[in-house]
C-alpha cells in the first residue's frame, strides 16, 4: 500500500470520526435543551447520514493499487450514489418504525450533512 494512499485513508478515517464527534455534540445539545426524545432523534438522524458515508468510504479503499481516473470517477460515482439511496432508506426507516420527532431528525440529518463539509474544509486547510 502506498504512503500517499494510507495518508488518504487516516484522513478518511479522521473525517468519520470527526463528523461522528458534531453528530454525538449536536444530538447532547438537542437532549439538554429540548429533551430526550428529540435527542435521540437528532442521533438517529446523523447517524441515518453518517453509516452510508462510512461504508462509501470503507468501499472505496477497499481496493488498493493505483487505478484509471475515469475508473475512480465511475466507482466514485455509483458509491455515491448508493450512499444517497441507503441514507433516505435508513432515514425513512428509522422515521416509520421508531418514535421519534422527524423535525429533530432533520436537524440531526443536516447536522450531519454541514459537519461533513465543515470538516472537510477544514482538513483541506490544514494540508501543506
């Protein structure tokens, strides 16, 4: 495995366990302000945002060795993709079966989605 790679993947990783840290900090907020079950809504509707982004990175350096651009944009794709389809599964899922506040749920959803690129921006900055 390459150092360039590996690099890719402890940044990778550091942004999974990043996002999960605002998803965990915005639902403890939503607990102590609104109240238990509009926290755990707010966990549930980060975490209905965060497991396929996980998986779409697991997915994509699953494979090592170097491959085409257009290879890598096709799997990037479709990974993509399947994360955007496996997150509304999960939302809807989640937001029919348990009971829980779907508005809540929304603001855990976009919290997870916002702390993604905040976190992204700024692991970009810090790059030399």
């Amino acid at each position: 495995m390459s150092r360039e790679h590996l690099s890719l993947k402890t940044q990778a990783l550091r942004l999974m366990v990043w996002q999960w840290l605002v998803i965990m900090s915005l639902a403890l907020l939503v607990l102590l302000v609104q109240g238990m079950r509009e926290g755990i809504s707010a966990l549930l509707g980060g975490f209905c945002y965060w497991l396929p982004t996980c998986i779409f990175a697991i997915r994509i350096f699953a494979k090592t060795g170097a491959r085409a651009a257009k290879q890598f944009m096709i799997v990037f794709f479709i990974g993509e993709m399947a994360k955007l389809f496996l997150s509304a599964v999960l939302f809807l899922l989640v937001a029919s079966y348990l009971p829980l506040q779907v508005v809540w749920m929304m603001v855990g959803y976009i919290g997870a989605i916002l702390s993604f690129w905040i976190v992204c921006g700024w692991s970009m900055r810090e790059q030399p």
